[in-house]
C-alpha cells in the first residue's frame, strides 16, 4: 500500500480488490473546536493519489485507450456529420443522429478488441450482448451529445461542428464509467 494523506481507506477498498463492501453509517457532529484541515493542498494530494491508483491498477492505461479509441470515434463522428449536412443535404438532427451511431459502432469494435480484451468473452452470444450494452450506454451519451449539440447550436449560435465536440467532450467520462462497470463487468 502507498496510501497519500488521509485516503487510506481509498488505497485499502481500491488495492484489496474487494468483491463486497459494507457501509457503516456515521453521523458527524458539529466541530466545537479547531478548524478543518481540508484546503487546496489536501484537494490536490487526493487527485495525485487518484491518478497513484489508477496507474497501479493498469486502469489509466485503460482509460486513455478508451480515450484513443474515442478520438477515432471523434474523426468518424465529425466527417460523417459533415459529409451527411453538407453534401447530402440532411437536417442537422438526423445526419447528427446518425453519425453517432456510426461512431458508436466504430468505437464498440475497437473497444472491444483493444481496451477491453482482458475482459472479453468469447462466442457470439456474448459479444452481441456486449454490443447492446454498449449501445444501451451510448444511448445516453447520444442524448447528451445530441442535446448539446442542437442547445449550443440554437441558442448560442456556435458552429455545429465546434459544438459537437463540446458534446462529444461531456460523454467521454459517463461513457467510459458505464462501459467500464457494466459491459465490460470484471
């Protein structure tokens, strides 16, 4: 254990690897004397010592190839989007509806046979199943996407392709978390 600060019990749930955890309620009083530690520095330290534990644990490597992953995902995104607004002629809903899904696929595939291969299944089944919650996941993040898009867009007056991004940039950690706890379950 290399616990930093106070967050021992951080370092002991997340380097004991735990499969059930119990939550003992405790009720603070008021201080009736001194004053809090916690300041900037304390803020800090348990960011580095987030950051520790995810380097550890091989799970910021993870998360940044989810991220690579999501950069192609971006390119797939944005060229469809383009192409479908402004060659196609669609409405900026559908061709950004469908471009997600485009990017969705895309980014399922890669996912899966490069983030997430030490958690894969094999067989058919399986991998369909992971597909639908993948997409299940997506769906969210594709309304957030979706409704920032056409929020920064109509009431903001920003150029599509700048608030896509915006979009883009707010799903990456919901994204990333559920697919994480939920579709690639350890």
């Amino acid at each position: 254990l290399k616990p930093s600060g106070y967050k021992i019990l951080l370092e002991v749930l997340v380097m004991g690897q735990f499969q059930n955890i119990a939550e003992v309620p405790y009720r603070f009083r008021l201080r009736e004397k001194g004053e809090s530690k916690l300041g900037v520095r304390q803020q800090i330290n348990y960011l580095k010592h987030l950051v520790s534990l995810m380097r550890r644990t091989g799970e910021l490597t993870r998360f940044l190839k989810f991220c690579l992953v999501g950069g192609s995902g971006v390119i797939v995104n944005e060229g469809l989007l383009w192409i479908l607004k402004q060659f196609a002629g669609m409405s900026l809903a559908l061709s950004s509806g469908i471009s997600i899904e485009a990017s969705i696929i895309s980014n399922f595939l890669l996912n899966d046979f490069f983030t997430f291969t030490d958690r894969r299944s094999p067989g058919t089944g399986f991998f369909l199943r992971r597909f639908g919650k993948f997409n299940l996941v997506s769906l969210v993040g594709l309304g957030i996407n979706l409704g920032t898009l056409l929020l920064l867009t109509h009431f903001f007056n920003l150029y599509y392709l700048l608030a896509n991004l915006v979009g883009i940039a707010i799903t990456t950690l919901w994204n990333y978390l559920a697919n994480r706890g939920w579709t690639w379950k350890p």
